[in-house]
C-alpha cells in the first residue's frame, strides 16, 4: 500500500502515540558520552567475526524511545534521495566524511533496525563496530586489542568493552569536548 | 633471605609528640615477657615487625586489629587484606596522550577509590598541560591549574603524572627505615606504620609522586571506601607518605586499577607485561612508548605512548 506524503504526518503521530509508551521501557541513553557501566545487560560480540574473540558490551546508547526503527520504518518508503530531513530526526546533522556519506550508506533501507556493511551484509546495533572498522582499520584493530576505546572488568579476566558509538556519535563523531573536575588547590592555599 | 630488615623501633606511627614517652615505654615494655594479644593497643601497634618479616598468622592479627580500628573510628566495616602478589605478574602501566583529554576524571576516581585526604587535599595523580611546541617534559614548569569551561582547549595537550612504579626506584634507596619497597609484582608500597615521615622518598622521587600527610588525613565517613589493602589504601595517619599503588587492592584481585576504568576517553592501558597477549604488550611493540626521564635509569613501567 502506497501513503501520500499528506498521510505521513498523521501517520507518525499515531505510531508516536502507540508506540511510545512500550518502545519506552526499552529505553537506551541518550549521552554518547556516557561510557555505561551497566552490565546487567551485556551482548556477546564477535559472533559474526573469527578474528575477535569473544567479548561484552553495553548496549548501543540509542535515546530513549527511537528503538526499533521499525516501529515507523516498516511503514515507510525509503527515500534514498540525499536531502535536509524536516519531517523527523531534524536533530541528526551528518558531518562524517564529508559529503560523500549519506544515511544508507550506513542504515539498511529496507530493514532499519539493522545497519548493513559494503558487501551487503547485515549486522545489528550491538555491533556496529564492524561498521566503523570498514574505514577505520587501525582504530578498530587497536581497538580490538583494548588500547583504542576502553574496556572495564578484569585485566586477567571477562572484560566490558565500549561500542565505538559509546564514545563517537556516528553522525558527528568527534569526541565532544567535557567540563573537566576542578584543579587541585594550591599550596599556598592548603591551610 | 640475605638482607635483614632492621628492626627499628621509631618505625611507629603514632603521636609523634608523645615519642619520646613512648619510646621510654618501649624500653620498659621490652624488658617485660610480652605476651600476643589481637589487641588494639598501644603496644601492638608499637611492637609491629616489619610487614615483610611477619608470619601469616601474624599479618592476620595485624589486618583484625586495623580492621576493629578503622570500622570503629569510621562508623562502618572497613575490611583490610593483604593479598599477596599473584606470581608470574609484572604490573604494567600505558596511557595514550594522543586521546587524554586532561578532564582530571581520574584524579577524582583515584581519591574516592584510594581514600585520600580531602582536606588537606591529596592528590595521587597531577594532570599537567603543555601546549603544543612548547618544551614539554619539563614537568616542573607545566601547568597544572588549568581550568577552562571545556577540555581539550586548542593547541593543547595534557600529560597526567602519578608514581612511575620504577624497576630501579630511588625513593626505596632512600627510605632509611624501609618503609618502602618494591613487591614482587612491581609495586612499590609503603607501611604507614614503618614510615616516620623523614620524607627523604620525596626529595629522591623525580616524579614528584609522593604525597606527604601535613595533618590527620580527613575523609567524610561515608565516602570512605571501606575496601581496602594494608600495603595501600587503608587511612593514614598524620606525618606519613603515601602515593599511587595501581590500585593494589583492585588490580591483586584481577580488576582494572580505578583510574583506567573512569576515564571516559579510555586513554589509559593496564596489564601484565610478562603476558604478550596483554594490552600493555601491544602497546609495547604496536606504539611508538616512552618513559618519563629515562636518562635516570629508574625504568619506570608507566609507559607513555602517541597513538596516533
């Protein structure tokens, strides 16, 4: 079935007001900063890959309410035409390889709960890694040895690593700058 | 063991004022039979042997009786172990100041985790920052009050700094009551209740890592972290030097010391350099590293590195 574009609105409405409240409880983290602790509810990686061991990490920090994609995506069209995006996600501004990349490059079209590789092969969220390691070898392998990113856990034991997104949002993914703590006192202040 | 530790009787760490009455005690206490008694008492504490020359059983007295003290001075159960070097370990330190973005979130993991004073204030981790060019490494006339809306500022880079965990390190060469030694898993500890605050370990240190306590350390009781090691973050007391351990009582029970863990650009690296499948290893031969002051030949094992 084919929807107008007049219907579109409504559409997302409706889906925002049914499906809200339940894809709420799934809810993710909006600050990708934020380098989550949370290991209640770890996935495995690797699975797809021989060259990575077997490892854990938090789930992708996606903000509250957007997961599944499916949720308005099944619905909807794919519109691969390059352009300014005014119905939904305004919020997402690319500035990531300049103008070369576009969403799908990324995102699957016609599953949006997946993101998919150069070949065509499709990955979940939870390891989107695999996508970033297309183009950036070198941070993934290092990456994947512990030194890029970082892992949490045991040295000499089961390790918590962080998604690359953890860190880099995929849109704009240079490391957002932070307050720093305050400086220690000086010691002609110290009493 | 050839080396005989001294067994020195101003090794005490108590009222530093009452010393001479205490060593008048000593004297008088000596001639009497003593008798082993868990006991929290002056003479115990007075009367401890060196740690490294204590039997397990005597540790183990040692640990119950701090364990009673500090749960009672602070209200809450402190536990306090003394877990041994794990064998064929060598700890090993790597932090990436291509990714440090000098927000001194480590500091801060480092005083809660480790129980420094607050006020007066300890810091075991200084972070310095150096700008792009400028001669850096020149660690004494860096920055380290820096305190801008945002970190990294432009043209800028940061350089923490904490103990170097040296292979050859000066400040043990210099402590004349060996309060301070090397374990056998690389780090360098300190018996508070060996160290009689001579701080002869500061001026040797070329790091400027260890921290001397000017007055009775004062942490809130409900921030103490009440897990705690005897060779580590256990309170201090007045008149003593401490300094980092790479967390002894995380990293000998398999964690990451806490300072990896917090830092949110994961710039910091932690491992076994006698495993080549660490990550500290791959650092090693993956990365360009380099020591502080390796021209002294304390070969620390704090590696520095640029990753990119």
């Amino acid at each position: 079935m084919r929807r107008g574009s007049a219907v579109l609105p409504i559409f997302i409405l409706i889906t925002w007001i049914l499906v809200l409240p339940v894809i709420a409880l799934d809810s993710g983290n909006t600050d990708h900063q934020d380098t989550s602790n949370n290991t209640d509810t770890v996935y495995k990686g690797g699975s797809q890959n021989p060259d990575i061991p077997d490892f854990f990490v938090p789930p992708p920090p996606f903000s509250e309410g957007i997961f599944p994609c499916s949720g308005c995506h099944k619905e909807m069209k794919p519109n691969k035409q390059r352009r300014k995006l005014e119905m939904f996600h305004q919020d997402i501004e690319l500035k990531h390889a300049g103008p070369q990349q576009w969403c799908l490059d990324c995102h699957n079209a016609d599953d949006r709960d997946k993101l998919h590789l150069i070949d065509g092969r499709l990955i979940d969220f939870k390891e989107s890694y695999l996508l970033c390691g297309q183009c950036h070898g070198t941070n993934f392998r290092d990456w994947k040895a512990g030194v890029h990113g970082k892992r949490t856990g045991e040295w000499n034991g089961k390790k918590l690593y962080r998604l690359c997104v953890h860190c880099h949002n995929p849109h704009q993914p240079r490391f957002k700058p932070l307050a720093p703590k305050p400086p220690p006192v000086r010691p002609e202040d110290i009493k | 063991m050839s080396k005989k530790i001294r067994n020195n009787p101003l090794g005490i760490k108590l009222n530093r004022r009452n010393f001479i009455k205490g060593s008048a005690m000593g004297l008088a206490a000596s001639a009497l039979p003593l008798t082993k008694k868990a006991d929290a008492s002056f003479l115990d504490v007075f009367f401890q042997k060196h740690f490294r020359e204590m039997s397990k059983q005597e540790i183990q007295e040692v640990l119950d009786r701090f364990e009673k003290t500090y749960s009672e001075e602070y209200g809450k159960k402190v536990s306090v172990k003394a877990t041994p070097a794990i064998p064929g370990v060598l700890f090993g330190y790597g932090l990436d100041l291509s990714r440090c973005i000098g927000c001194r979130r480590c500091v801060y993991a480092c005083v809660g985790e480790n129980n420094q004073s607050r006020d007066p204030q300890i810091h075991w981790i200084t972070v310095l920052r150096f700008k792009n060019g400028e001669k850096w490494v020149d660690l004494e006339n860096s920055e380290s009050y820096y305190n801008p809306a945002e970190v990294p500022e432009p043209d800028h880079f940061y350089m923490p700094v904490q103990c170097q965990q040296c292979e050859n390190p000066p400040c043990v060469r210099a402590c004349p009551t060996q309060a301070t030694w090397k374990e056998p898993d690389g780090i360098v500890v300190v018996d508070y209740n060996w160290c009689i605050g001579c701080r002869y370990c500061m001026a040797a240190c070329p790091y400027g890592a260890r921290h001397f306590n000017w007055s009775k350390p004062n942490i809130p009781p409900d921030e103490l972290n009440p897990e705690t090691h005897y060779l580590g973050n256990r309170p201090r007391y007045n008149g003593v030097v401490e300094k980092c351990t790479f967390c002894i009582q995380r990293t000998r029970a398999g964690k990451y010391p806490a300072c990896v863990e917090v830092c949110p650009v994961g710039a910091r690296k932690f491992g076994n350099l006698l495993d080549p499948a660490s990550e500290i290893r791959y650092c090693i031969e993956n990365k360009r590293v380099f020591r502080l002051k390796e021209d002294l030949n304390t070969y620390p094992k704090f590696y520095y590195f640029f990753a990119t």
